[in-house]
C-alpha cells in the first residue's frame, strides 16, 4: 500500500471511528480505542504492506515480577505468531500491546477499524486477568491464564 493510499483508509478510518477531529489521526497516527490510547506506525520505506497498531494498557506495578512472567507466558500463548505482543514501553513502566496487520489493497477501513477494537478488548481484558491474578496470589502460577484467555486479533 502507498503512502497515498494509507492516506486515504486512515481519512474513511476516522469516518468510521467517528472522529470529530481526525487531524491526530491523520499527522501523528494517533487514536483512542475503547478508552485505549493507540498509535498506528506506517513506513512504506520498510514495508508498505506492513502497519503496526500500538496500544496502551497500563502501567506495570512496583512488584513486577509475577506480571512479567505472565506477560510473557501471555506472548507465547496468545501471541499468534508475533501477530499480536505485550511489551514494555522504553523509558517508562507503561505496558503496550502491538498488532501487526497486513496492507492488502482490499483492506477496508472497517474491517482495520473491527480489527483494532477487537485487539483493544481482548487485549484489555488480558492485562486485566493478568494484573488481577498477580494481585491475588504471588503463588499462583501464570501459566492458569491459558485457560482465561480469548485474544483472537
């Protein structure tokens, strides 16, 4: 896909996701899903069929080391391939979700759209599984989060 034509799905994107202001979308990539925020990274001089959607989920806690296992174990249960990964912003404690997708020609800007909001919740809802059975027991193994999850980008 063109720099052009990632133009012109990231203007139909922000008609579908309803933007009053698409101005952050379109100069910086910029996005609020579900209360998520989200950067979509284009560079057709790398890989014009290649778009990476970051996403926001959290910050880690202080005591981190029962949620870096499961987030880990998160990434190679449910990590689809490298499709879909958990990682750890640099410089920060902020905890990010990264979804690959493809730029086939055909792509519509409401099947990218389902796509993100799909990652946001399922991802959401892993980083809140995640967070909450660290909180419970620092016994616990991570890998019963197997069993929670339903990511399915």
């Amino acid at each position: 896909m063109t720099s052009e034509q990632y133009m012109l799905l990231l203007q139909d994107l922000a008609r579908v996701a309803g933007l009053a202001d698409p101005s952050a979308l379109m100069e910086n990539g910029r996005l609020k899903v579900q209360d998520l925020d989200c950067v979509l990274e284009h560079s057709p001089a790398y890989d014009e069929k290649l778009l990476q959607v970051r996403m926001r989920l959290g910050t880690m806690p202080a005591d981190t080391t029962d949620l870096t296992r499961a987030i880990l174990e998160a990434n190679y249960v449910s990590g689809y391939g490298g499709e879909c990964v958990f990682s750890l912003y640099p410089k920060s404690d902020d905890v990010i979700i990264t979804m690959k997708v493809r730029l086939q020609e055909s792509l519509t800007a409401q099947e990218l759209w389902q796509g993100i909001s799909d990652v946001a919740q399922h991802g959401s809802q892993m980083w809140e599984g995640i967070v909450n059975m660290a909180r419970a027991s620092n016994d616990e193994a991570p890998h019963d989060l197997r069993h929670q999850n339903s990511f399915k980008p």
